[in-house]
DNA sequence: TATTGTTATACTCTATAACTATA
DNA sequence: TATAGTTATAGAGTATAACAATA
C-alpha cells in the first residue's frame, strides 16, 4: 500500500508539517482528537442523568431485545462478563432494569427494562440527539450526510458496535 | 438550537434508531468510535519503536523548538508538570532527548533532541503517514480533502492540540 | 513568597483468574 | 466437565498535593 501514486500525493501534503503547533492535516489525527472531545462531552451530557455513555448503549441493547443474558450482552458489547455486573448492578440501583430469572436454566439472568427504565432511555436519547446538534452546528445538513458517508467509507471494520470504546459504550 | 428546521430533520433521521446493532448515523457516534479505534491502531504502529503516541507528540513540539522548559511544554500540552516527568524520563532513558541546564534559571530544564532523538522522530513520522494510508483505503485523495475540510468545520476548539487526548497524546 | 521540577499518595478503571451454583 | 454470574485481586494510568531547590 505504500508507494503507490496516492501515497506519495499523502506524502507531499505532509502529516506532520513543520509548524507543529497546529493541527495536522490528518485524517488520523483529527479523529483522535475529535472522537475523544466528543465522547468527552457526552459523558458530561449524560451526567444529569446518571447516566455513563456505556450504560446509555447497554440500555439500548436492551431495549431491542428484553431477556437477552448478561453474557450475550457482553459478548455482544466485547466487555468481559465481570465487569458487566457492575454495570448491570449500577442500573439496577437507579431503578432502570432488573435481572429476572430464566425458567428453562436457573443460572442465567435475563435483562428488562422498567419502565423507569424505559422513560429515562427516552430522555437519554432526546440528550444524545441535542449532543450530535450542537456537535454539528458548524455544518449544513448536507455536509451532515456528506461527513457520515465519508466517515462510513473509512475501514467498516473500525465502525463496528462491538468493542465499543470506553468513552463511549 | 434545538427546535429550529434543521433540528427537527435531524430528529426525523433518528440518531438512535430502531434498529439498535447497528452503527446509528451520528457524528459524534462515529466520531467517538473511529476516533478510538484510529488511536488504538496507532499506538500499536508506534510500539516497535518503543513509543507511545503523546510521547511522539511531544518530540513533535520539542523538534518544533528545542530549549523549552518542561513546564512550557506541559502547558502548551495540557499535561500536569507531574506527569511530564515521567514522560521525559522515558524518552531520556531511550536516549531520545536530554535535558541541559538553563544557564539564567538552575531550575529549569531546557528540553532538547538528541540525534538519535531526530532520528527515531524520523521513524515515527514515517509510521504515522504509513498509518494514515491505511486508514484513509477506502476513500480518494479527492475525498480525504474532503473529509479533513468537513472535519475541520466542526467546532474548531475541539480539534485544538491542547488537552490532547490519552489514547494519542 | 512564588515557581520548577520531583516524589508520594490515592483514586479510577480495567482485565484476569478464582469461586459458586447450576447444568 | 462446562457454563452463567460473581467476587477478589492486581495492574495500569491518572491527578492531587506535599516537597526541595532556586528565584
């Protein structure tokens, strides 16, 4: 991949450029920078809430599908089933979901939603759509589309909801 | 700024939509996902020189201008002094930097490359461009311009080298 | 009295592995 | 013997605040 008449165009423009202080034109690097910032104030936007960002996707989760296990939301979260006790306990202390047992194999818990549970997801989501608004307040709505498309184009396998980073999920 | 036209749109588009395990069309979703994902690749790109991504950033500043202090340097990275100490430390013991004496202040440290410092900064660079080449496979130079401007549209004071982030710096 | 660099400490987050109860 | 959930523990990374030398 290297050498090829694209790569030396990247070259040219040059990754890190001598004034240093600056942003690079980078790709790399902006999302970086820009993803952790972002994440970073979702965190903060969740806070009135209660909420972290991972709780937020895992009552998402959730919501699409009540009674799944804790560990095939695990796995389908790539977090290691020991720390989702914590979070499935965190949860269950604000009220949100319970763990109801499975009659068919008495080791499981399956996950639902209350529906206190079910109203602050709701309020949640209605935060996390302001969030993306003001994120995106620099950009039409045109630009919008354009940017997710461009973004979605970058190696899929990096998009992925599995190994949801822990900023975020 | 919510309620406004271009609000409600977005609320239409639906930034958590029914279908929950998939990636939603949300900037910031996107953002935070490939902003981790990009940095967590880097840092993998960086160990065979034995470097993590904020200390490549900080040869970056030091190559920028040789002699500045520890605590200039801090500052203008957003680090505590306390943590720069390590920081140094590491790229002093691996040869890449040294620090010398100031000659008006026996306080402070004066922060400056060695040549194998200069060298490996070499190095890394290369890693980085080679990193961004990978990334950006699925797009056109044409679009990778693209996707930095539409990137650079989003709240400037997000993108600000300060406050660089733990994954990258 | 303030500032540079340093050290000590404590806190958060995380994964690994041991443990229990079921199967 | 294997699996779901839990608990214990240890490690990495971090910030805060105390400290010594110098200004």
């Amino acid at each position: 991949m290297a050498g090829t008449p694209k790569d030396s165009r990247v070259l040219e423009k040059g990754v890190a450029p001598a004034a240093p202080d600056r942003a690079p034109r980078s790709v790399g690097f902006l999302l970086s920078q820009l993803g952790f910032s972002a994440s970073q104030r979702f965190l903060e936007v969740l806070k009135p809430l209660g909420l972290h960002p991972r709780e937020f996707l895992l009552l998402r989760f959730i919501s699409a599908a009540e009674g799944r296990s804790q560990q095939a939301l695990a796995s389908l979260l790539a977090v290691p089933p020991s720390r989702m006790v914590a979070l499935v306990d965190h949860l269950e202390e604000l009220g949100l979901l319970e763990r109801r047992p499975d009659p068919h194999d008495r080791r499981v818990r399956a996950l639902h939603l209350t529906e206190r549970g079910r109203t602050v997801y709701g309020r949640a989501t209605k935060l996390a759509l302001e969030h993306e608004q003001r994120l995106c307040l620099g950009l039409s709505e045109t630009e919008r589309e354009q940017l997710i498309d461009l973004l979605h184009k970058l190696q899929p396998e990096l998009i992925e909801l599995r190994g949801v980073h822990p900023g975020l999920g």
